[in-house]
C-alpha cells in the first residue's frame, strides 16, 4: 500500500473510532470522509461497507491496547503497569463499548473481534499476574473481576454524562478497592 493510502487509511480509522465510538449507529460513514478530509470514495474503497469500516476501527482500538499494555509491561513498574492499563481500559471503554455494540448490534461477533479482545484479556491478566506478584494487587482477585470493574465504569461513562473528575475518582476508588492492602 502506497505511503498516502496507509496515511487515508490511519486518519479514517480514528475518525471512525470518534464518530462511531461517540455516536453509535447515528454516525455516517460521510461524516468520517469529512472529518478525516477524504472523499466518501476514499472511505468505501478502504472499507467496502459501514460495517467493516466499523469493525476495522474496533480492531484498532484493541490493538492500540494491546501496544499499550505491551509497553506498560515492559516499561514500567508491575503496579503502576496494571493501575494505567484499567485506568486507561475505563477512559476509553465507553468507546469501545459503543463500537462494539454499532457493529454487532447484540448479535454474533465477528471471528477476529473476538480474537483481538481475548489477546488483549490474556495480556490484561499477564499484567494483573506481575501486580499481585509484586504484592500490588490482592491475590485473590481474577481477571473477570477486573473485567467486570472496567466494563461497568466504561457502561456508566457510555451511558451518563459523567464528569472527567468524577470518572476519575471513580476509577481510584476501583484500583484502591483491589489493592494488596484493601480491607
């Protein structure tokens, strides 16, 4: 793929991500085209239907937090690499969230979809392993409790104007909660 194509291509996914990511099924695909300063042409040529163009920018989403976890493991310390990557997973859940939801519509998910999210649950629980063994996470918490505290700020954030000072204690009160010296 030439040079300017992959750079179409980049800037169409994010503003997938945004418009669908914020609006759901009411997002256009020429709202993308606009917002990504190509013409609608551009947009089906990459993605031949509204729904690939969605699922493509879903997977995105999750290989961005895949790199990301990636890098949080290696570079920084295991506690402070599990408290970014669920305070970032809940920062951005909502969008996830809606992308999801836009594509599937409570239907099956897509083969890849479904990959790409258990890469990154496996990578999640790689994370929360290193935190509980540097005794920054209580033992006995699973990564499906982890899921479960990320999905339902990310649904309350979906779903309820929250304010981001809100959200944010919101999230510290959740990785207090699963702390090593939580109650």
């Amino acid at each position: 793929m030439r040079q300017d194509a992959r750079e179409n291509r980049e800037r169409i996914l994010t503003e997938a991500e945004a418009v669908f990511g914020t609006r759901g099924a009411a997002g256009s695909t020429e709202e993308v085209a606009r917002r990504a300063g190509v013409g609608i042409a551009t947009v089906f040529r990459h993605f031949p239907t509204k729904e690939k163009l969605i699922e493509a920018a879903l997977l995105r989403h999750f290989d961005q937090l895949i790199q990301r976890a990636g890098a949080l493991a290696t570079d920084t310390d295991p506690a402070t690499a599990f408290r970014t990557l669920v305070r970032t997973m809940i920062e951005t859940g909502a969008t996830k969230l809606t992308l999801a939801s836009t594509l599937t519509g409570g239907q099956h998910v897509p083969g890849n979809v479904a990959a790409a999210s258990d890469r990154l649950k496996a990578v999640v629980s790689d994370i929360l392993r290193g935190a509980q063994d540097a005794d920054a996470v209580r033992p006995s918490i699973t990564v499906e409790e982890v899921y479960l505290l990320i999905r339902g700020l990310a649904q309350a954030s979906a779903t309820m104007q929250t304010r981001p000072e809100t959200l944010d204690r919101a999230i510290d009160v959740v990785l207090a909660g699963l702390s090593q010296t939580a109650g």
